[in-house]
C-alpha cells in the first residue's frame, strides 16, 4: 500500500502545471502591418493571414478595417469577427 503512495503525482505541481497552461491559453497575439505607401497590401496580407488563422481554428478578432472598396479586401473579411 505505501509503494501506491509514493507514484502519486504531488498535487502542488499539477496544481501549478495546469495554472501555467492557462495563463498560455489566456495569451493572444497583436500583429501590426508596417508600411510606407497606400495599396501595397497590408490589409490584404493581414486578412490572408486572418482566414489561415480561423481556419486553423483560432479565435480572431479585427477592430477596424478600410477596404477602400477593393472587393477581393472585402471578401476576405467573410466569416470573421
């Protein structure tokens, strides 16, 4: 009965395992796009990079988006936050 005692795992470190599991999954990422001129494709990239992302199964949230009324920039937007 003693050996089954001492294969137990020590409950303060399960405790502080699954405590840093959940600060990881608490943890988001910002991306910011640089650039220097208009239409170069930041917003195009960025949403690209959005869809691979949901698709994945991650969770993706957009503030603000300025299409400029290009269509393709719109239709990546389909299906997203």
């Amino acid at each position: 009965m003693g050996s089954q005692l001492d294969t137990r795992p020590d409950p303060d470190a399960l405790l502080e395992k699954l405590r840093g599991e959940e600060t990881r999954a608490q943890t988001g990422k910002l991306r910011i796009y640089f650039g220097a001129s208009a239409g170069v494709g930041k917003t195009f990239a960025m949403l690209g990079a959005a869809q691979r992302a949901h698709q994945a199964g991650q969770d993706v949230l957009i503030g603000v988006v300025e299409t400029h009324g290009r269509k393709e920039t719109s239709e990546l937007l389909a299906g997203l936050t």
